[in-house]
C-alpha cells in the first residue's frame, strides 16, 4: 500500500518561449544592424552571401557591415531613407516584414535601440497546462483521500483482483 501513496511523478522541466509584443516605431534601426538566416544557419561568410545574391538577387540590397559576437555577418539595408522608412515599404522582404523573430532572439533578446518591440521570455501553454493538469490531480487525490473515498475504492479494487486471479 505504501507503494500506491509514494508513487513516483514526472519532474516537468519548464519550458520556456519566447513572446515578442510591442509594435514598430519605424524608426528604422533595425534596417540598420541585421543578421540572415537561410535555412536554418546564419550567413556568417561572404561567400556564403554570395550563394543567396546567386538564388535570391533582392538581397542585393543589403550591405556587410561586420561581425557580431556570434560570428554571423551584420548587414545594413541600402534602401533604407533617411527619415528611416524603407524605399519600396509595400514590397519589403520577408525578413523585414517578419521583424523581429528569430533574428532578434539569436541576439539574446537585445533589440536596436528605440524598438517599439519587447521580448520576454514565459512559460509555454503546454507546460502551464501540464502544471495545473498536475494541481488537479494531486488535489483530487487529496480529496479522495480525505472523504475515505480512496480507502474504498482501492479495497475495492483489490477484491476485484483477487477473484479474478482465483478463476
């Protein structure tokens, strides 16, 4: 019986997500320092930039500015204007449109500087619900425990056994 009262429980690891709220200043410091990322791996040669110029020539538009602490390449976009809105906004890259993602987060979470964007970092939905899922069941089992329900129910339990195992 002892066994039935301390069974073991799965330890469940937080799993921790990224959450980026906010909206765009368009203050276009974003187009200023950016990171590209194909196919999962981030360009991190000239060679390997020239590769994606080869498939994919408008990305012609941006420009190697260095490295960062990572070892990927930083790239400044060329259409960028001066009053930091984008030359052809209703055309823009599919990195640009989905700033900030990945990219962001690659970075430790640090945006450019006057971001209107926040990244947190938060539980996910599936580790919350395993944890209150969790809750229930302990309190239920409590209960139970409590009301002298368990105590029948497993005697109970036990009766049905022993006859099954008689025939």
């Amino acid at each position: 019986m002892k066994r039935f009262f301390f069974k073991t429980r799965k330890k469940y690891q937080p799993q921790k997500i990224p959450v980026i709220r906010g909206h765009c200043k368009k203050c276009g410091n974003c187009c200023r320092q950016l990171n590209i990322c194909e196919e999962g791996k981030w360009v991190a040669t000239s060679r390997h930039f020239r590769q994606i110029l080869k498939e994919s020539p408008e990305y012609e538009r941006f420009e190697i500015t260095g490295k960062n602490k990572n070892g990927s390449l930083n790239f400044k976009c060329t259409w960028l204007n001066e009053d930091g809105t984008c030359k052809d906004y209703t055309n823009r890259l599919d990195i640009c449109r989905d700033f900030p993602d990945s990219m962001a987060i690659m970075n430790q979470g640090v945006l450019p500087d006057g971001c209107g964007f926040e990244i947190y970092i938060e539980n996910s939905f599936e580790y919350i619900l395993q944890k209150t899922v969790q809750q229930e069941k302990r309190k239920h089992f409590w209960n139970q425990l409590k009301n002298g329900l368990l105590h029948k129910t497993f005697l109970s339990k036990i009766r049905i056994s022993r006859k099954e195992n008689t025939t």
